[in-house]
C-alpha cells in the first residue's frame, strides 16, 4: 500500500485529557479517532490490526466447535432488560422499542429454544463477533473502558455439568491460545476454578497494564493470579519454642488504630489481635485477625457460607460489650457470640487485644489458653510479600485489565429460566449454559498498552497493519526511487504487506511517522541506493543494519520466521 | 463440522406471510430467523456464506486501493440528518442525541477534513463494511428491504473530475467483478454514464430476480439494461410513398382515451398524435407523442434541460384551448405554446389528432404540412420489442434488486460543502466526493434468489457454506460409519470444508435437509460401504453416481477444479 493512497493522520501534538499514554500513542499514530464520549473510529492501521485479531480469534473458535451467528443489533426485549440503565434505548416510527446489543444470553436462549429440544443435540455452541453497546457514565482510558465496542460473545448449553465443565476448559484453553499468538502478556484468574468450588464465580483473563481498575495479586515466579477475594493466603508459620506470659490488662488511652496502639505499646502490629463484630445472617459473630491483616468480606462470607455479611453497628457492639468497638476483643466474650479468626491468628504468640473495656486492652494473650476460636480459616487479604498460594514465589500486585470472562452459569435472565430441553428419560430440564466473553476492543488496548514507547507503538510482527515499512529518503533520485520501486514489487510477491512511503515529506517527518506506526521492520532507501545497500531498523530494538539489496529476501525471511 | 455440534434449524412448514419464495428456502434451510419486523438473525450456514462475499469484497476493494475503516454506529451528527425520517433516533441518560447509522458522507468528510488539506493527499478512498439502519415502514422480501442490513459504503475524495471518473471506473469494475466472482446474474444500469452526460445520476447495479420494485429494461442479445428514464428510444424509420390525403376534421363524441377514438375511427393507435400540456419551468408546451406511447418526466425534464414539470391543470388547458384536454391538438395552437414531440411523432403519416374543439378531431393529420413542432426528442418510455439503444436485440422488461450505487456526487451533505483542500495554486477547493455503495445484506438475498429451486437452495461452489455434504445411512453400522469416519478425516486433510451428517436420523430426513441445505456435492455412505463404494449426488444438477473410495479425491479435485 501507497502511504499516500491511505489515511494516517498522525498527530504531533497530544491531545488533551487523555488518561493512558497507549490511547495517546494510538491517537498520534493515526489508529484511532474520537467521535463522541468513548466512541471511535477505527482508522485502516486499527481495521488491519483488528482484522489479524479478528482472525485469530475465529480460528481458535472453530477448534472447539464453536459456530459463528449474527444477532440483530436493535433487539426488541424490553421485558428482560429492565432495570440495566447502561442499555441506549431506540424506538421506531411505529413506537416499538429496543435495545442495542449488550448482553444476549436472553436473544441467544430464545434463538434455540424450540429448535434444540433434544439431549441428542447438546451440547452446542453459539457465538457472534459484533458491535456492542453500554451507555457507561464515565467512559475512561479510550478503547478499555468505551461505549461502542467490538466483542466476541459465546453461549454454550449443556445437558449436564460434566459436559458445561468441559466446554468451560476449552474455553479457557482458546482464550489462553489466543493471548497467546497474540503475544499479549496476560494472567488467567481460575483461582476459583481450580478448587472446583467456584462455578457461579467468573473466570477471568486480566492483561497486566499500568492503566486499569482491577488490581491483581499475582505470583513473581509462576503463572498464579487472583483478585483479592479469590487469592488464598497461606497458613503462617508456628513460631515453637516461645514462653508463654501471663496475661496482663493495660490501659491504652484513646487509642483507636492498630499503629497507635503498636507504638504505645512497642509491639509489632503482627501481635495484635483485631477484632470485628460481624452480623452474618443474623447471627454476631466476632471476626479476629491480625493487626497487619484486613478482612476481606467476599472470603468471609463464602467462608461462612453466609447470604448476608454486615458490620455490626455501634449500637449493636455497645448493646453487647459496653465497650467501645476499638476495645473490644475475644477474651471473656458475651454469651453467644461466636467467634471466628483467620488463621494467622492461630500463631500469635503473647499478642494485644481489646479488653472488652474501653481504652483497655489486654497484652501477652495466647489464643486458645486465652480464649477459645469456634474456626480458624482463611479470611484476610492476602499481601505483597505473602508466599504465592501454589507454592511458586511471593504475591505482588498489579493494575490490569479485564480482557475476557468463562462463566458456568444458570437462569441469568427471564428467557433462559424457562428454556430447556426433554433428557434421556424423556423429561425436560432446564439448559446448563455457559456464557464466554471477550472484549476485543479493549484487547486492542490492551496489546497497544504492552506495546508501545516513548516515540510510538512497537507491534510484534503477527500483529504489525504491515509487515514493512518502506521509505525513500529522495523520490526525486532516480536510483533511490528505482530501488524503492523495486524492493516494492519484489516483496509484494513474497507475500509481504508493505507500507511504502511515497510521499513528498522530509525524511525526519517519514522516520517520525515510522516510530510512531511502529512497523517491525523499516527499510530506508537512501543515498547508499548507488551502492545497493538498504538501511533496516527494527522498531523493537532500534538496533538499524545495511543489507545488500540482494540479501534483502533471504534476511527478511529469516527475520518473520525467527 | 459435524452436524450434531452446529445450528441449522430445518423447517418444513413454509411460516405464513412470506413475500418471496427464496426468503423462505432461506428461513426453511436454515440459514436466517425473523427477529422482529425486518429484523433478522444470521445463522451458522448464513454467516459462511457472508464470509465467503465479505472476503471476494475486501480483495477487490483492496485492489483498487480502498481502505477500509469502521466508524461508529452511534452517530452524533444530528443537525447534518434533519428531515430523515428512516433514521434510528437514540439518546443516551446523559441526554445527548445519536442516530443509528446509515449513510455517512458526512462522517466520513468530517473524518478527513483537516488530515487531508492538500491536493497531494487526492484522490483517497475510504470504505467500510458495517450494519446499516433504516427504519423504513414496510420491510419486505425478507433481506431484500431489510432495516438492519450489512452495507459496504465507500468514499472517495478528489481533486479533479478527471481522477473522480477515473475511481467511479474502479468502482464499476470492482463491482462487476465481485458479482462475476460470485456466480450473480446482474446488469449494470449505466446508460447514462456512457453518454457522459449523468453524472449526477446513479450508476446502479442490479440483480434480475422475480421479486424486487425494481422494473429494468434490458436487451436480450447483450450486457444492456436501464432504467425507464434512462433507456433511449431509438427513432422511428421513415415510411416512404405514402400519399399524404387532406386533413379533415370529425366529431368523435365523448371519447376521452386512445383506445376508443382508435375503435372508432377504425385506425391504429399508432396512427394517433396524443397532446399533453404541460407546465414546464412556468412556460406553456404542448408535447407530442404517438397514442402507443407513454411520455417519460424525467426524460422530458432532462431534455428541456428544466427544474420544474408539472402537467397544466384543467383550468390552464381550458384558459388556454377552450376545449377539453382530450380534445387538444397542435394543430392551429394557441399564441405562445411551444410544441415539443417525441421523435417517433415524426414518422406518422395521416394521423388523428385533437382539433382543439371539444369532441371534434382531426383525420389525416401530417407533421411538418399541418403543424410545426419546435424539436423533436426523445421523450418516452422505451417499450418490450422496441430495439435495444445499443443495436444488439430487442428490449425486455425484468425485475430486479438494487444490489449497489456507484455516484459522482459534491456537497450532498452540509458537512462536505464546507470541505476541501489546497489546489495546486494554494488556493481553497471543494472536495469532489464519489460515494460507493453495495448492500451485502441484499446481496445475500439476490443470491438466494438466483439459487434455489423447490427443493432447496442450491449453491455455486464458491458461496456454499461447505464444500461436501457427507450422510451416513445408518451411524450404527460399523462398516458405513468407518468408511464416514475416514472419508472425513481424508477430505478435511485436503482441505474441504465438510458438513458430516451424523445426527441420529431417518436417511429421508437427512437427504430432504442436504437438498434445502443446498450444499454443492451430497456425499452419501449406505449399504455399498462394504464394496468401498459410495454415493454422490450434485445438487445443481441432481445427477447421482457411484465412487469407489479410493477414487473420491480425484474426481472431487475435478469437480472443484472445473
């Protein structure tokens, strides 16, 4: 392609308001354009970017049977989108109203249903590429968190759970495939997965990134990833061989934080004890850990295989204890409260805890001497440092963003509740259905954040729009524009998609344009034309070489099968 | 694929309210589903087949230097739409006003603006393959007049008329390609550009089809086809040796249409001079055609070179004539009425026409002896057995479906008249715009319609959804399903796309699905397994014979090779 016959406007100047350099980057190198609130235009350097995704993507679909349909866009199932205030709505001149695409388990559902009636024709496997829409208030860092976006959304049904576990790891395995060739740096969040407990919990795929809201534990020497409440944190050592003290009351005045009370009384926060009172359906429950840990809820509630978790009020802590809720702790606790501790609580030895008295606390405590724990579990956040739950290195964080989730599902919505099928005794049963997403506007985002620096994108070559970019430093010269013409037509029949700057610009205008394109290989024609010798430049390294032009194949080749 | 894992819901009911037969091959095969008033949804046999158009699309756009983009389908270009009444109106909770898109001059001129400034930047072309919106009042023939329909738009931009007529050319070739590559029976309505006179009129392309609102003219011994406006009527040949008799007048009561004064005066209606008044750019002419003929507006428009035409209203006639309009002539006219005739008036020879006296005519009227005409055109509609305008055969009438529109246009839009680049002189020019467009959807349709018969749909190789229909008459035998089995794996190493029957179901139910199917070649392992020998049926021609298994590669490879 003739740069000149094709559109890339790239810009010098950076926007303003632009919250993510790799949105930046993708707006100065003629990729993108803004057309309203977190709505774009992709432009031909983004549409042949999209296109190599795209292909990718339905490869890896077709090898585990997926086949592909093409719902309408305006659907009209009002009934079952009530309540979503992110749907845009649309009526027509009849005044019937719809929805734009969103989600489509509902359409997907209804589509089969009647047609796939039998055990004999499950399971199967339905998935559209398209335009979705979500009225988001705060768009936010471009194409990651846009209201107009491109995604691959696939529904699988299912007569049992063996089959819809099955389909589920294929997916995962796609996914995982198609990241992968991408060669996106990515981690599979299947924490929950693994255990097999989790099947009404989404398994996701985050793309590590400096932009983002998902903030990700993750092992610095395996592939483990976790959010926060999936992320297991490990028992602590027993610490042997230490003297128990006795239990001694002190008064700690008018201290309410773990580092107050740390430093009055010259203890590491690992000794004390923090206690909350927790309504769990109902019931209180006083949840310990240690004064370096934070509860996390979502664990504590799963834990306790509880439908409700709430703070206890101070009413509520004061009715109880008369004490105020800093102060409070587990020893000599009221009647019927239950008490409950993370693990790492378990290996506390002559630690702090509330007194039940306010401004007292109790120092030199030893769990069970002390007082007595209904269950140790897993309860806190795990922490930067923390052993990484599969055994592999330590726990550290990072921002990412979410890509794509597999999730084991039933009933979502009104249509599929009553959608089924008559099994092998001839009865009919509810579908099983799995919903598998992935977002492939932000997963443009997501590979332009891993793939960029300070002076424009640096695409790996399965993703480059070109897999050259050829410049002439002089079209006016007659051997320098020879040559050009030359390499042009020579590599176009080795199959190479080539970017050929023609235009009349001065050469640093072509060499800045280049970087910020971000080809993998640029290939200067130059004065050294005279001598057959080619400048090249591998934007990944900016290491630059001469080849001879008669070399320029045999080099090329060994580059793109490297 | 095996059929079991895929979506093609068969019916056998024709569902009720189907304006055309293909729509319902389609609906009955399989390959589409109503979602709501012309809103449908593609299913797995559909989608291939739009893969396999979309694909032959991007290759020949890409050969003609187009570069594909995608723009929102969330328009915020509300001012530029007003008086739409097909638009989709959306609004977001913020309150902000979008269309759906639909056609997007304008979208794509904004695009550009300020990017392309020079003229050194012309001519660029810029297409995309989207959904389109219209929220047209009655849909119809299924895709045919659809409201939510894959479109490919194209723009391009130019400098000069020279480089715009030259891409308009592209277009028409890439065009006729795609239809050719496709298997399309088509014509290309371009009368008028040939005559380089109608640049501002659409070079259409359409697909002969018995349903459509689209009335063609065409020849039946070449390539020529146009619109009624646009189809020239070739000039009458002059009969010679005729004596011309004295012109007289006659009473012919309360006759009023050609067919009654013909009986009457026992001539034919060729031999009647019909005069209509008309009111053309404000002034008064009278215009002649033969009683067989019909006065085409737009010709006459087109020929007078005028804005406004407007038929005289009864009370102008009267002013004028003191006669009923049935009774004028031009013969003796009234001061000041310009007298214009379709050429073939010029050839009658002892014609009737009215006297200006209500009820009275003149017999024996001649042209040129008996009344002036100020010029003769070429006024009327263009007849079936008339000549065609290009020498070869005669004229036939046909429906068809308006598959794309190729049109040399400026400032069709407010956006684009303000539009344009530096000349080569440094000076502010208008962009001229060509606008490209083909509807995919429609074409689809117009496809189905060309391949189907009361079986099925019947696809040409290159469209099919798969290569090979492969049935197993009885999956439970293990010599049939082994030799099923093999053929499968052997052929897909070959690289055919094949659908393997392997449902659970009567032979008859399997073979009545193939036919509606339409797949090119019917591959059927039965009883003769056992001698390796297998059936094979061509859809296209429903001819049947026997392969040996060992010969199946090769007479595949010269079927698909033919």
């Amino acid at each position: 392609m003739k740069q000149s016959r094709t559109f890339i406007p790239t810009m010098r100047q950076t926007p303003a308001d632009i919250d993510a350099t790799s949105h930046q980057m993708l707006l100065n190198a003629g990729y993108i354009r803004t057309n309203a609130s977190g709505i774009y235009t992709f432009l031909p350097l983004a549409q042949k970017v999209m296109h190599k995704i795209e292909n990718v993507i339905r490869e890896e679909m077709e090898k585990i049977e997926a086949v592909e349909i093409m719902l309408p866009i305006l659907q009209q199932w009002g009934e079952s989108f009530i309540g979503d205030a992110n749907l845009f709505n649309v009526s027509d001149q009849q005044g019937r109203h719809y929805v734009l695409r969103s989600m489509d388990e509902d359409s997907v559902t209804a589509l089969i249903q009647g047609d796939v009636d039998s055990y004999k024709q499950l399971p199967i496997i339905l998935y559209q590429m398209q335009k979705q829409f979500r009225d988001i208030q705060r768009p936010k860092y471009g194409l990651v968190h846009s209201r107009e976006m491109l995604t691959i959304d696939a529904y699988s049904f299912h007569a049992d759970k063996k089959s819809l576990h099955e389909v589920c790891e294929h997916f995962i395995q796609a996914y995982s495939t198609i990241f992968t060739r991408l060669g996106l740096h990515y981690r599979l969040l299947n924490a929950q997965w693994k255990k097999g407990e989790g099947t009404d919990s989404p398994i996701e795929f985050i793309a590590m990134s400096s932009i983002g809201d998902d903030m990700i534990a993750y092992s610095d020497s395996s592939s483990y990833a976790a959010r926060l409440e999936w992320a297991e944190a490990m028992p602590m050592e027993q610490q042997n061989e230490i003297r128990l003290k006795d239990m001694e009351k002190v008064e700690t005045p008018a201290m309410h934080t773990v580092q107050e009370v740390a430093e009055y009384l010259h203890v590491q926060p690992t000794l004390i004890i923090k206690t909350l009172l927790y309504a769990i359906d109902g019931e209180m429950v006083a949840v310990l850990c240690r004064g370096d840990h934070e509860i996390n809820e979502a664990k504590l509630k799963r834990q306790m295989n509880a439908q409700q978790v709430n703070v206890a009020s101070l009413e509520e802590v004061q009715n109880l204890f008369s004490a105020d809720p800093g102060s409070i702790g587990p020893v000599k606790l009221p009647v019927g409260v239950k008490v409950v501790a993370d693990q790492a609580v378990g290996s506390v030895v002559n630690g702090v805890c509330g007194a039940n008295e306010t401004d007292y606390r109790w120092i030199h405590v030893n769990p069970e001497r002390d007082f007595a724990v209904d269950s140790y579990m897993d309860l806190r956040n795990i922490q930067a440092g923390d052993p990484s739950p599969d055994g592999m290195g330590m726990i550290r964080f990072a921002k990412g963003i979410r890509l794509g989730q597999i999730l084991e599902s039933t009933a979502q919505s009104k249509a599929s509740v009553t959608a089924g099928f008559q099994n092998t005794e001839g009865e009919f049963q509810q579908f099983l259905i799995g919903s598998h997403h992935l977002n492939v506007s932000k997963l443009l985002a997501a590979l332009a954040e891993q793939f960029y620096d300070e002076d424009g994108m640096k695409w790996p070559r399965q993703l480059a729009p070109f897999d050259i970019h050829l410049i002439t430093i002089n079209g006016e010269d007659e051997i320098q524009h020879q040559l050009s013409e030359d390499l042009y037509h020579l590599l176009r029949s080795y199959r190479y998609d080539i970017l050929y700057d023609d235009r009349q610009e001065r050469p640093d205008v072509k060499f800045t344009d280049a970087d910020l394109i971000g080809i993998p290989v640029r290939m200067t024609v130059g004065k050294k034309a005279s001598e057959g010798i080619i400048e090249i430049k591998f934007r990944e390294t900016g290491e630059t070489v001469e080849w001879q032009k008669e070399e320029v194949t045999e080099k090329l080749q060994s580059f793109y099968n490297a």
